[in-house]
C-alpha cells in the first residue's frame, strides 16, 4: 500500500515538472520567435463569419505578398469570391477545411506552417472570439515556435465564457501531449 502511494506521488510530481516545463518553454519559444521574425509573414483567418473573411480581404491588399490561410470558412466558395472581389489572386489564398472547432483550426495547420517555416502570422478572428484564440494559438503556436499578432474583426455579440477558454487550453495541452484535440468525444464542440 505504502509503494502505491510512493508511485501515485511520482507521477503527480511528474506530471507537474511537466506541465511547468511546458509552460517555460512556451513563452521562451515565443519569445525567439518574435526575436527572428518581428513582422508577421502571412494572414491565418478563422472562418465562421464572413466579417472575418471581408476584414482580411481588405488589409492583404495593403501587404500583397502576404499569403492568406483560411481555415474551415463556412462556405468556400464565398470566401473565395470574397478574396476575388479585392483581386486577390488564388494562388495567395489558401482555404483548408480540415478544422471542425476552433482547436482545430490552429492544429490542422500549424504542421504545415512550420513546413513552410513560417514563424510570425497575423491571427485574425472576431473580437468576442479573439480572448479563446489567443489562449490556443499561445499553446499550439507557441509550442512550436510560432508568434501571431492578434488582430480582431469588431461585432456585436458578447465575449465567449470562461469555461469555453479554459475547455481549449485543456484540449490544447492535451493535443500538445497527445497529438489529439478530443474533439472526437464531442461532436458540439465549438
């Protein structure tokens, strides 16, 4: 019974080293990241309202070459229109729809960000939608290397809750251990 405890206590113990290793690394990371790379390199949009989608449309016409990452727009097709209306050219817009929540946004790209060794991106999303975005993107962002500089799409709707935020930093943390994002285990996860 005594070793029992013994074991119980060390992974406790190991797993905290762990989790204050992680969020060390995090912030140095990121701060060499900023350090390399002070201008961001490209534009990472979160689809789920089109505000977003005209927003960036609009200010990647100030920074031509800039590529454009959409990820999981509700409707492609418009997104792409959207982009075609400011003349932007499809070869600088990307659209990935692989993301089914707001976690996935971030993990669904950012192995193919760092392919493309892309250290610093602007991360753009709806002001009530910006606080959930920032705690992710600093978990999976930062966990590899990337910075983003926020920019928020003003409406109207009320900030998100605090148990919404709190949710993703779990199920980043998980998908930093796991390489899964949990979102499998509920189909209503936003």
């Amino acid at each position: 019974m005594k070793q029992f405890h013994l074991i119980k206590k060390y992974w406790i113990f190991a797993f905290a080293g762990f989790i204050l290793i992680l969020v060390l690394i995090i912030p140095l990371r990121l701060a060499i990241a900023y350090t390399y790379t002070p201008q961001p390199q490209a534009f990472f949009t979160l689809g789920g309202e089109p505000a977003r989608e005209q927003f960036t449309a609009e200010l990647a016409q100030w920074y031509p070459s800039l590529e454009i990452w959409v990820s999981s727009p509700p409707v492609p097709e418009k997104t792409r229109k959207t982009f075609q209306a400011v003349d932007i050219p499809n070869t600088q817009l990307h659209i990935d729809t692989r993301a089914i929540d707001t976690v996935t946004n971030f993990t669904s790209l950012v192995s193919d960000f760092k392919k493309l060794q892309l250290q610093h991106l602007y991360l753009i999303t709806s002001d009530f939608h910006m606080p959930r975005a920032k705690a992710i993107a600093t978990l999976v962002f930062g966990s590899r290397g990337i910075a983003f500089t926020p920019l928020s799409v003003p409406s109207d709707r009320p900030k998100e809750t605090t148990l919404h935020i709190i949710r993703d930093i779990a199920r980043s943390l998980l998908w930093i251990v796991t390489g899964r994002t949990g979102a499998s285990f509920n189909p209503t996860i936003d």
